[in-house]
C-alpha cells in the first residue's frame, strides 16, 4: 500500500516531532523499510512555505533548503497537481473541510489510488479518501 502524507505528517516526520503519533510513525518505517516511496502533494511545499512565512513553522536551515531537501529525498515523490486532481479536489463531498490545500491533498491521493496519512479530524471522518 502506498501512502501520501498530509503536510503536517510530513513536516512532523521531517522535524522529528513528537506530535508524530506512533501508529503513523510505524506506518512511516514500515515503508521506507520496503523501500517504497511516500508521496506528497506539490501544495504542502506550498504550505510549508507559507507557515514558515507567517512563524509557524521555523527551520534549523533556510526554508528554502527545507523544501530543496523534501524535494532530493529518495524517500518521497512529489506528486504535481494536474487537471485530474484539481477536478477531482471538487468531487470530494459536502462533508469533506473547506480548506482548498486540503481538498487538493486529499484528490491527490485519490487520483493515484493512495491512502491518505493524517491526523486531521475533519479530513478523516469526511470518508472522501482512504486515511491511516
């Protein structure tokens, strides 16, 4: 099974953060132990970016080498947003959050079949997409 991972998993994973919850940091081994890729929207760079803009994100390194290093990890694929998910990101239902970064995260996962890793509440009990 592969995985996208939502930005905050993402950036918790790359920080090492203890927010991390340990069934989502099993998952994570579990595949870079079979060396399969986890996969990320091109949004959450876009996200990262911007939390980093308003200080809610804050980097050992610029974020400009945070995203350069996200993006050369042979670990994860970054997946672009193409016309599939962008109308696929309006297919998601009347319960799924409003937030468009979300939507495009979770069409994303869907256009390529992959299970969704979140802790977002709203995300999760929309059941738009496959979540762990």
């Amino acid at each position: 099974m592969r995985y996208l991972l939502d930005t905050h998993i993402l950036v918790w994973w790359h920080l090492d953060d203890r927010q991390l919850s340990r069934r989502h940091r099993e998952m994570l081994a579990d595949a870079q132990g079979r060396g399969e890729p986890l996969a990320v929207s091109s949004i959450s760079l876009w996200e990262i970016a911007k939390l980093a803009e308003i200080g809610r994100l804050q980097f050992d390194v610029s974020v400009e080498e945070c995203l350069a290093s996200i993006e050369r990890n042979s670990e994860i694929e970054v997946l672009p947003i193409s016309a599939h998910v962008a109308v696929e990101s309006t297919r998601l239902g009347p319960k799924f959050p409003r937030d468009p970064a979300d939507q495009l995260i979770a069409a994303t996962a869907r256009v390529h079949g992959l299970t969704l890793a979140t802790a977002d509440r709203g995300i999760r009990s929309s059941r738009a997409v496959p979540v762990v």
